[in-house]
C-alpha cells in the first residue's frame, strides 16, 4: 500500500501526538539503549546545527540537514517544502537574527526521532514580523537516512502574545 506525503505527515503528526499524550499518562523514567543514548546525542547536536544554520543565513548546511522531501508548517501558517524554504532563505525573505531553541521533548524510535520544545527568534529581512521577537512551539520529526539523521518533517507555531508557556513537567520528559 502506498500512501501520499500529505496522508504520511497526518500519520506522523497523530503518532506524534499521541505519543506525547501517552507520555503525560506514565511518570516511570524510560530506560534507554546505548544506540538511542547515542542517536539522541546525534540528533540533538543536527537540530543545534539547524540553528547555527539560520542564525549564519547557510542555505547549504540547511539543505544538508533536510531530508530531499523535507516539508514545514511555518510559522507563517504556510505548507511549504525544502525547495521553497531554502528559496526564501536565498531570497532575503526568511532571516532569523536571533534563534533559542529550547528542546522540552526527545524520543528515539530506531531511525525516526521525535523532538518539542519552544523557540524565541528575532525575524529580520523582508519577513513581515522583522524586528519583532516572537516565542513559537516546534516540533521536528528526524530519520536516519543513508547513515545519517536529517530532519523530514516539522511545524512551527507562533504563540499568540495572550498565551504564556506552560512550564513543561520534567516528570513526563526525560
């Protein structure tokens, strides 16, 4: 059976979701492997590089971090693919000055990796929001392809000024 990328992005966001749901229900510490200790290292320092790469404006280190069929909802609420975002990057379009990455959920699953957290960019360039400093939810979905981690998947949020982060139970996260 073959299912398309919009039907393989539903699923994974459901998966997503519950998984992290499922999380919030079980407070026992997960115990993990030597290989996902590692993996989570790997995919933690990719997503760190992620960051460098926006915040060095580095469409080619963006590109070697993203799966050829990488696809994001952006903070702009647009559906968009790797080819379009690195366009915006090379376009002035999509600037980020400032980036803090806050990494508040990471889970291995053999060569797909889940991550959630809360970022706080500057956006600059011709970005309608430039200047202004906006807090966002994020979460990335990573798979190791060909030897390597990169990042398929991903949704970003801007939170609404009226909202405040809810503090994250440590209990439920590792």
């Amino acid at each position: 059976m073959k299912i398309s990328r919009i039907e393989f992005l539903g699923i994974s966001a459901a998966l997503c979701m519950t998984l992290m749901t499922s999380a919030g229900r079980s407070q026992t510490p997960v115990e993990i492997s030597s290989a996902d200790h590692d993996a989570d290292v790997m995919v933690r320092q990719r997503s760190a590089d992620e960051v460098t790469a926006f915040i060095n404006n580095d469409p080619i280190e963006m590109a070697a971090l993203w799966s050829e069929d990488f696809v994001v909802t952006n903070p702009l609420n647009r559906f968009v693919s790797k080819r379009q975002v690195l366009g915006m990057v090379q376009s002035g379009v999509l600037v980020i000055t400032s980036y803090d990455r806050q990494i508040e959920y990471d889970r291995i699953y053999g060569d797909m990796a889940i991550m959630a957290g809360s970022e706080t960019v500057v956006w600059g360039g011709k970005m309608p929001n430039a200047g202004k400093t906006e807090h966002l939810r994020f979460t990335a979905v990573w798979m190791k392809q060909a030897g390597r981690w990169r990042e398929i998947a991903r949704h970003a949020n801007i939170i609404p000024t009226t909202e405040r982060i809810a503090p994250v139970d440590k209990s439920i996260v590792r």
